[in-house]
C-alpha cells in the first residue's frame, strides 16, 4: 500500500560508511515506493533491493523490514503471491517491536495470506499487528508519514473482502476512510474498498463513491493502487448496466496512464 517510513533527506557532513549506507538505503526505498506508485513494478524491485542490500549493510533494521515489506506488497500486486509471502515473512522476522513489527504483519503478511485463502493465518496477523500497535506509545497517534490506525483499518477491510466477510470489510473501511482527509491518497483507497463491498447490494452508492475519488484525486496523485481497485470495482459493477455505471466505465477509460510516453507524469 502507500507507506513509507519518514525518512530525512540531508546527509549530515562527516558521517561514516554506515551513515551513508543508512541514507543510500532510504533514498533507495523512497524510490522504489514511488516506482510502485507509478505502476512500474520492475523499477521498484531493483530500487528496493537495493535498499535491503544497504540496510543490511548498515544493520538498520526498521529500514530492512520496511523494504522487505514493500517488496511484498509488489509482488502481490503483480499477482506473485509466494515471492509476496516469502518477502512478508522476511520483513516480519526482521522488524523491531512495536510499530514496524505491526506495519509487517498488517501490510505485508495480513493481505498475503488473505489472498491465499489461508484464514486462520491471517487472523493471527491481525492479531500481532493489534497488539504491536497497542503496546507502542506511538502507536495511536494520528497522521504519520507511515502507518496508523486508518491504514491498519485498511488492511483489515481488504483482507476481510477477499476472504468474502463483506458486511466487516464495509466497517472497517468506513472506519478508514472517515479518519483520512478526503482527496489523499489514503482515502481514497479507503474509499474504493468501501465501493467495493458496496458493489453487489448497493451498486449505484459504489459507483458514486468511484467518481467521487475521480472528481477529487487529479489523474498525476492517484497511485497505481488506486487505478487497480478501480479496475476491479468496474470489473464487480460490470453486471449493472445504469447510467451511473456507464459514467464509471467512461471516465476509467478516458484516464490518462500514470506515466506518459515521455516518462512525465499524468498531468
């Protein structure tokens, strides 16, 4: 998903070797972050590679776990769910207590497992991601440039979704989206999860919720995430042939690619 830890850009003068890998490795990791987010999966996995090399190197371990978990979360969406596993499990095993350790297990393993069918595994995710996040003072507090409790939320209500739990999916997306200020890009993959477990009963307010993340998300902020949740709310609304859903199908097909030929972003 989104995160990233908040990782400072200036190098202070004099730092040693280990330094300069600690900072290599997260200029490395930002990279990779952003390559996913603009839907080039193959420039991510060589830019967060080389980020788990330099956090190995330096023995940054909040940094190494991060990366594994990013790594993970590409692998999965490229539909790669052994090599997703395989990295979550790397991440899990190298991350600190507390809030890495929980970003792990929710992000990374809770999805994964999700999408493999294994149930009881992914609950047991859950629950060391709750009680990791319980036990960091930090833990609950809002707004970070990293992971809270509105994306834990997230994760539980995709994982709920793909394990067919509709009616707990749509809570805690609620939930998700109602603590993200609306037009970032937390919201909206909120949003579209909500839209999602929406779709089947409620059609027409899915739909709705679709165009609102359009209408409020310029084409150049929506993440690579956002365009496959969409992808997927117009493949489950494709048995409703309203008026409202043709205004989906239309504006998804006149959205310009993340990247353009030149290499710029959608403007």
């Amino acid at each position: 998903m989104r995160p990233a830890p908040c990782w400072p850009g200036v190098l202070p003068a004099g730092t040693d070797g280990t330094e300069l890998h600690r900072q290599l490795g997260r200029l490395s990791g930002l990279l990779g972050n952003l390559a996913f987010h603009l839907a080039d999966p193959a420039g991510a996995r060589i830019h967060l590679g080389t980020a788990v090399s330099y956090a190995n190197r330096c023995g940054d371990t909040a940094l190494a776990a991060w990366a594994y978990g990013a790594q993970s979360m590409v692998a999965r969406h490229t539909g790669n769910l052994t090599a997703a596993h395989t990295y979550a499990e790397r991440g899990a095993a190298a991350a600190p207590v507390g809030l890495v350790r929980a970003q792990l297990h929710a992000w990374a393993l809770l999805p994964t497992l999700a999408q493999q069918g294994r149930d009881r595994e992914a609950s047991a995710a859950l629950d060391v991601a709750l009680t990791e996040l319980e036990a960091d003072p930090a833990g609950q507090a809002p707004g970070r440039f990293g992971f809270d409790q509105p994306e834990l939320a997230l994760h539980q209500a995709e994982a709920h979704l793909t394990l067919g739990r509709t009616e707990q999916a749509h809570t805690r997306a609620e939930a998700s989206a109602a603590a993200c200020t609306p037009g970032t890009p937390g919201w909206a993959a909120a949003t579209l999860v909500l839209a999602q477990a929406e779709a089947s009963d409620q059609p027409s307010d899915a739909a709705q919720r679709a165009l609102d993340v359009l209408d409020r998300v310029p084409p150049s902020r929506l993440r690579a995430t956002a365009r496959t949740r969409l992808e997927h709310l117009e493949g489950l609304l494709a048995a409703h042939p309203a008026e409202y859903v043709a205004d989906l199908r239309e504006r998804l097909r006149t959205l310009p690619p993340p990247v353009d030929a030149s290499g710029a972003a959608s403007a």
